[in-house]
C-alpha cells in the first residue's frame, strides 16, 4: 500500500491536523496484510513540520514497526523534520530514495 502524503495537501503541519489525517486514514489501513509494505511518498509536500509528522508518522510507526517505508524524502522541509524526528524520538526510519 502507498500512502500519498499529498492527497492531505502541500502544507502539512499543526499536531491536530496530523492526528486528524492519521484517523481519517486508519480506516484504509485495517485490511492490511501482515507481510504488506506500507509506502509513505512525500512527493508533493512542500511543507512537513514536526509536529504533522509526529503525530501522523509516530503513529503509523507504532502500529506497523518497519514496515513502513518512506519514499521521496529530499526536500528541505521533509528531510530536516526527519532527521529531526529521527533525533527527539531515537528511532531510524526506513528511508528508500
């Protein structure tokens, strides 16, 4: 399964609007199969802060451990909330470019 970040637009922050994206989501991930990749692509995203992706990321994570595979990460806003993401929460994410 791919998730489209863009599809939640081109500017993703605010901690609410993360936690409300993820649980509009969650219903679109409950017939996944056990073996079944999760793609997250950032194609498209402009803006992706910290809290957007703590909220939508760390819970997506927490429920499907690795996973979850992120794609199209270079741009400048997703790659530092990444790293920064990385740092806070001691976790590496499994990044495919």
């Amino acid at each position: 399964m791919t998730i489209y970040l863009k599809k939640f637009g081109t500017l993703l922050n605010g901690r609410m609007l993360g936690k409300e994206a993820f649980a509009a989501f969650l219903p679109s991930l409950k017939d996944i199969q056990n073996d079944e990749k999760i793609e997250v692509d950032f194609d498209g995203v402009d803006v992706f802060s910290p809290s957007w992706g703590d909220e939508f990321l760390s819970s997506l994570i927490n429920k499907f451990g690795d996973r979850v595979i992120l794609k199209n990460t270079q741009g400048l806003s997703v790659k530092s909330t990444l790293d920064f993401l990385e740092d806070i929460n001691k976790m590496k994410f499994n990044v495919e470019n």
